[in-house]
C-alpha cells in the first residue's frame, strides 16, 4: 500500500505494460459492494437468479450490442458476483466504416457474400477491458438501483479481478471453473 494525499491506497494488480484493449481473452471477476447475496442463491448446485440476477444476466449479453470488438464466452451469475470470459478482437470486420471516395458504401451485406481471409478491417474505436466493465455496472447498477427504489446505493465494488488468458489449456480450465462454480459455491 502507498500514502496518496494522505489516504492508504492500493497498489494496481494489473499486468505492467499491457494494453487491456489489445486482443485476447479475459477473465474477470466483479464482486458486489460488501459481498452482499444481491443476485439470488445457490440451490442444489444451481444458481437460481432474482430479479437482480436478470438484470446483471441481460446487461452481460448486452454488451456487444454496444461495442463491435468484443465477443462473450462463459458467464456465470453468482448470490454475489460474477464471473465471466471476455474475449477482444478488433479485427472484426465493420462494414458500417468502409467508404468508397466520397460516398460511403452500402452496408447490406448480401447473406452469400464470401470475405476473403486476408481482408480484415479495424473497428474505429477499440474499447477495452476497462470500459465493457465499467458499462456492465453503469447499466446493471442504474437498472437494480430503479427496482428497489434506492438511486444511489453502491451495487459494485469499485475494482475488478481479471486476468490475461495466456493459452487454449487455460482457456478452457477457466471456462470449466465458471461452468461448475454454482456446483462448488459455498455460502460465505
């Protein structure tokens, strides 16, 4: 811990040097403000989601209807907290940028289209890590916060786990840990 303006603070866990909008997958970790069993419970090995449970359910699957760069793996949502694989590729092509000259393209893609491998189009803006959680909360916090009627109550913490899938064995190591996590949960 460091003093910063006299307040004790945490030093960063983030990996040194790493651009957390670069391409790769990410496994995250969100836990609600003082752990609190917000989102439902764990019955019998299954996690059996309340109406809050939804809300954080619907607003994960939300996000790449926001952001064009990434793509969602396994989730899970937990009495209170969430895990989740992220996965940021922008390499996805987005026909909404390409232009011709002066007047932009059409954008409907006929369905028997065929892109060749080679051609790859970088997305404008390339949002990262840091900005999809930073949206999950804001959207499932505003939501919940509406529902139980108390606008400005804290529904996360303010930090995050993650951490930088390095291979395929981890990958799917990972994937099966937030698989079985309502199996292996222990109310604490």
């Amino acid at each position: 811990m460091t003093l910063f303006q006299n307040k004790y603070r945490i030093e960063s866990t983030r990996f040194k040097g790493w651009d957390y909008s670069s391409k790769g997958s990410y496994f995250v970790t969100i836990c609600t403000q003082d752990r609190d069993n917000l989102f439902g419970g764990v019955v019998k090995g299954k996690m059996e989601l309340n109406q809050y449970g939804n809300i954080v359910n619907q607003c994960w699957f939300d996000l790449p209807n926001h952001y064009e760069n990434i793509r969602l793996d396994a989730f899970v949502v937990m009495p209170n907290h969430i895990h989740g694989i992220i996965i940021i590729d922008n390499n996805i092509i987005n026909y909404h940028d390409v232009e011709t000259g002066f007047n932009p393209v059409s954008t409907i893609v006929p369905t028997n289209t065929i892109i060749p491998p080679y051609i790859t189009i970088q997305t404008k803006n390339r949002d990262g890590l840091f900005e999809f959680i930073r949206a999950l909360k804001t959207f499932s916090g505003r939501r919940i916060n509406e529902l139980r009627q108390s606008p400005r109550k804290t529904v996360w913490q303010p930090r995050f786990h993650d951490h930088i899938i390095r291979d395929n064995d981890e990958f799917y190591r990972i994937r099966q840990y937030i698989i079985n996590n309502p199996i292996n949960f222990i109310e604490g």
